[in-house]
C-alpha cells in the first residue's frame, strides 16, 4: 500500500483520536467561521483531520482506502497528494463562501477531501461498477452524479448535521484538478466529463438564481 496514503490516513486516526478525548483541542481546530473570519485560518485545514467520532472516522478513511489506489495508481502519488489537500481546501472555501455570514457554522472531517478523490477516481475509471451498501451494484458516474444532486439539496433543506458544502467543494476540487492534470480525459471521456460537470453548473446557477 502506498505510504502517502498510510501516513494521511494515520495523521486523520492521531489528530481524531486526540479530539474524542480533548474538547478544547477539538474546538481549537475545528471548522468554524466566526473565528476563521477573524484570522484563524489554520482551522481551514486542521478541521478536516477531526471527525465527531469514530463511525464517522471510519467512514472516511474506509472511503478514502477503496478510491485513493485508483488516483495513485492511474496519476502517481504527487497528484494524489494535490488532488486531497486541493479538495480538502476548495471544500472549506466553497463553504466559507456560501455560510460565511453564519459566524455560528461549525464543522469537522475529511469528507471534502476525501469527496475529492472519489470524484477523480470516477473521472479516470467511470466505468468502474460500485457496490452500494456493499450490495446494490451501481455505475461510479451514476453515484457520483447522484451523490452531488443530493449534497444539492442537503445545502437548500438544511435539515441535519452533514456538511453537505465541503462534500460538493470537495468534489468540484477533485473535477478541476483531475482535468488540469490530465487534458486527456477530456478527448478519452468526454460524455463522462460533462455528465459530472451537470451537477456542478446547477449548483451554480441556484446559487446565481438565489435559490440556495
């Protein structure tokens, strides 16, 4: 297994675990816009190495362990490395741009991150088969069009505790980053690059709409 991948996924297990037991580091370094508007930006990174607990740590790093290969494999670990931290920080910044007058807003995980990897993974192997809840056998392209419509409308309910913004940045920053790095796919997979581009732009245009 790639070591890139072993010492992000290890520093997402030390930085989690120290949070479960500490509250004031907890909140010292998660997501929150109140105190990042008022300088404290490390917080735009180090919130995504906290989770809330332990179902929610797992499902991350499980996530990330399944899709990471594809990128690493198929674009090598520097590209990896850009593509998850990249995501991670695009997520954070989408975030801070449509919550940033809800100095309130609190959040902690490495979903956007880890979003963006899953979507790159999709972008360079669309025909990978997935299998939801481990059982229901579902195109990558499919789900991730599906995942992203559904972050939509998680952003417009607001009705849980999910931080459907980063996820959607999170993605988008693995979108661009892929394509940036590798113009090919653009020529090799065209249908599948504008598929996935189709929940993007209608995120953008609610947002211009004022429909968000």
């Amino acid at each position: 297994m790639n070591t890139v991948l072993i010492v992000i996924i290890l520093a997402n297990v030390l930085f989690s675990y120290k949070g479960f037991n500490d509250l004031l580091f907890f909140r010292k370094y998660e997501f929150h816009v109140g105190s990042i508007r008022s300088g404290e930006q490390v917080r735009m990174l180090s919130s995504a190495f906290l989770h809330v607990d332990i179902t929610h740590l797992i499902f991350n790093m499980l996530t990330l362990w399944f899709f990471a290969p594809v990128v690493i494999n198929l674009m090598g670990s520097f590209s990896f490395i850009l593509i998850y931290f990249g995501s991670l920080i695009f997520g954070n910044l989408l975030t801070m741009v449509f919550l940033k007058d809800d100095y309130g807003y609190r959040a902690v995980g490495a979903s956007g991150a880890v979003t963006g990897v899953l979507y790159s993974a999709i972008l360079l192997q669309p025909d990978m088969m997935l299998g939801i809840f481990f059982i229901i056998p579902m195109p990558a392209y499919i789900f991730g069009i599906l995942y992203l419509l559904y972050s939509i409308y998680g952003m417009r309910a607001k009705n849980d505790n999910i931080g459907h913004t980063a996820h959607f940045g999170g993605a988008v920053g693995g979108y661009l980053i892929t394509l940036v790095k590798e113009p090919s796919l653009l020529v090799d997979h065209t249908l599948m690059v504008v598929l996935l581009a189709i929940p993007i732009v209608i995120l953008f245009v609610m947002q211009k709409v004022g429909k968000l």
